[in-house]
C-alpha cells in the first residue's frame, strides 16, 4: 500500500505552514548547522550515508542540551525523524517522532508532531495507530486553541486548522487512506507566476539571405494568462514543485472544461466548475496522476463514462478517486484490480494544469 505521494504534501504541508506558525524555537550554535545539513542531506538519494551521520551527532550532542531545553530537545528528534520519513525508513521515524511528541510540553508542539507520526504510520500501512495519532494531534489543537485570543488572528488559523484535521479524519476513516491536505486560505499566498512554455525560440532570421537549416531553440515563449472565449485565465501548474508547465512540440496536449466539483480540493491546486485543465494525451499514468479516464463499462454495464479523477494504486488495485469537500463525491468512482481493468478504464490523457479564471 502506498500514498507517498499523498504523504509527501502532507509533511511538506506540516513543515512549511504549521510548525512554527507560533515562532522558531532558539537552536543551539551546535545544533543548528547540523540540523540544516540533515536537512538537505535528506532529500537527496546520494547522500543519506551523511544524512545518517548527522542524526548520530544530533544524538550525542541531545545528551548535553536536554536538560537545558525541553522544546529544543523536542525539535531535535522531530528533526530527525522527519529526516527519517524522506530517506525511506519509518521504523526510525517512528521512533524518532514518538520521542518528540512525549518531549514536547506545548500543545501545538505536540500536535503537530502528533500528525506527523500519524503520516508515518500511514506510510508504514498500520492505519489503526496512524488514526490514532491524528486523533491524539485533533485533541491537542482542539487544547491549544482555547489558550488563544479572542478574536485574535491565531484563533482563526487554529479554528480552521481543526476543521481540516476533522474533515481529513473523517475522510481517512471512511476510505481507510488519507486524503490530500488542504492548503489553507491563510497561508502566505505564492507570488511566482505560474507559466505555460510553448513556441521555441531559435534566434534570428535574416529577411535577406534565406538560412540553410534552422539553429537549435534558444528559448520558449511563455505565457502566464490564456484567453478563452473573450474571457481571461491564468495557468496552474498541476506538476509538483514545477511553475513552468512546457508544452513541447511533437507532443499531443488538449484542453477540456470541467463540469461539477469532484476535484476542488485537489492538490497542488483545486480544480472547480468552470475551469479548464490541459492534459497531456497518453494512455498510462502513474500513481497518484490526475487523469481523463473513460469507463468503457461499470458494475456490468455496457456504458462509457469519462471522467477527470486521481489515479490511485494500492494493494492490487486501481482507484479513480474524488477530491471534493461535497460529500457526494468522497468514495472512489472506480475500482477494481489490475487484472480485471484491462478492458474497463482507458486512460486518456494526464493533466499538467488547471487555467482558473481571472
């Protein structure tokens, strides 16, 4: 069972918009470096030799700093066990993050924690503690939000927080496998436009004396807004960590407009009534694609349905799944095993972005 790519946003997604919402905590001199290292060690298959060397020096030097600094002794093993999740292993991420939410004193602290150790779990395919661990991070935001403000700026986040983790609960109890986050409306908005690259650019040509062959492309022409029908939209990239969506020549792309709202809480960004999506033609995908499918027949019916869904693969079989906060869209409208959906589903093409409009 696999929902790497699900978990991976998820964890990015706790990093980047939950953990310090409430402010860094003060590494010491020793520690930080190390921990900056590891971080990018990590993530890069090359060099997880060294990546492991740093979470042994963490180690050693959490015997001289714990007793200085509970919370910085905390972050040291989330650190580490974060670490460990990116490098494959979940057995020492298990570890590691159970000794950070027992560390942690603060309730936010340990929730966050609490749902990182639950996406572990998850990966590990063991969804009775991974639910469990989501429950235990729900309850302490639930704690934490109480110490907030009244009308403060922090009781809104945690107020909309708390909604997320009980939707994301719900929706991983009823399909046993958790659902891609929601980014939330108050996170600091993205200010890099997201572009469509297209036309090649191959330099100049001379108005005179006609060129023998052409020169290689030197550039693309790219495009950040497209026009529909008089009507303006800009590009969202559906590619992951990717702003630039390259449209190459040779290649057969097409675009079609979405009718309902089964995707609008897909991630890396929602797709809605209205919208167009490019997809690139092909007939296979990967796990976790979104993609154009058409079911040739369904629950013995002799009916073609298309059909823009997350392509899902776990333990044998082959989901088409919703991404939708409408509850009439939350099980999966296909699913069978590789062996009997040779002939039912036809994968036509891939989406590599959404254009929204303006």
């Amino acid at each position: 069972m696999s929902y790497r790519t699900i978990l991976d946003e998820w964890v990015r997604y706790l990093f980047e918009d939950w953990l310090d919402i409430r402010g860094k905590p003060q590494l010491h001199p020793s520690v930080e470096p190390l921990i900056d290292k590891l971080r990018l060690f990590a993530l890069d298959p090359n060099r997880k030799d060294d990546a492991w060397h740093c979470i042994e020096q963490i180690e050693k030097l959490h015997d001289h700093v714990h007793r200085e600094n509970y919370k910085v002794s905390a972050r040291m093993f989330l650190e580490c066990g974060v670490a460990a999740y990116w490098m494959g292993n979940s057995h020492e991420a298990i570890s590691f993050l159970t000794r950070s939410t027992s560390s942690f004193t603060e309730d936010h602290d340990k929730g966050v924690s609490c749902w990182l150790l639950g996406c572990v779990y998850w990966h590990a395919n063991n969804p009775i503690n991974a639910l469990a661990s989501w429950e235990n991070g729900y309850r302490h935001f639930r704690e934490q939000s109480t110490k907030s403000g009244r009308g403060s700026k922090l009781e809104e986040w945690y107020a909309g927080k708390i909604k997320e983790m009980e939707d994301a609960i719900k929706y991983a109890a009823q399909n046993e496998s958790p659902p891609f986050p929601i980014r939330s409306a108050g996170k600091k908005p993205n200010t890099k436009r997201h572009l469509l690259q297209t036309l090649p650019v191959i330099g100049q040509i001379p108005a005179g004396t006609p060129l023998d062959v052409l020169p290689p492309p030197v550039d693309f022409v790219n495009a950040d807004q497209v026009q529909i029908n008089d009507k303006d939209y800009c590009i969202v990239s559906l590619l992951r960590e990717e702003i630039v969506v390259h449209i190459p020549p040779g290649r057969r792309f097409y675009v079609l407009r979405v009718s309902g709202n089964s995707m609008n809480r897909c991630s890396p960004g929602p797709i809605e009534d209205g919208d167009y999506v490019i997809l690139r033609e092909q007939h296979t995908a990967d796990n976790g694609d979104i993609v154009a499918a058409m079911i040739v027949k369904d629950q013995g019916e002799d009916e073609q349905r298309a059909t823009l869904k997350r392509f899902v693969t776990r333990d044998g079989k082959i989901f088409l799944q919703p991404e939708s906060d409408d509850p009439e869209f939350q099980k999966p409208v296909y699913s069978r095993s590789f062996a009997s959906s040779n002939d039912e589903i036809q994968i036509r093409g891939v989406a590599v972005a959404v254009l929204k409009p303006l």
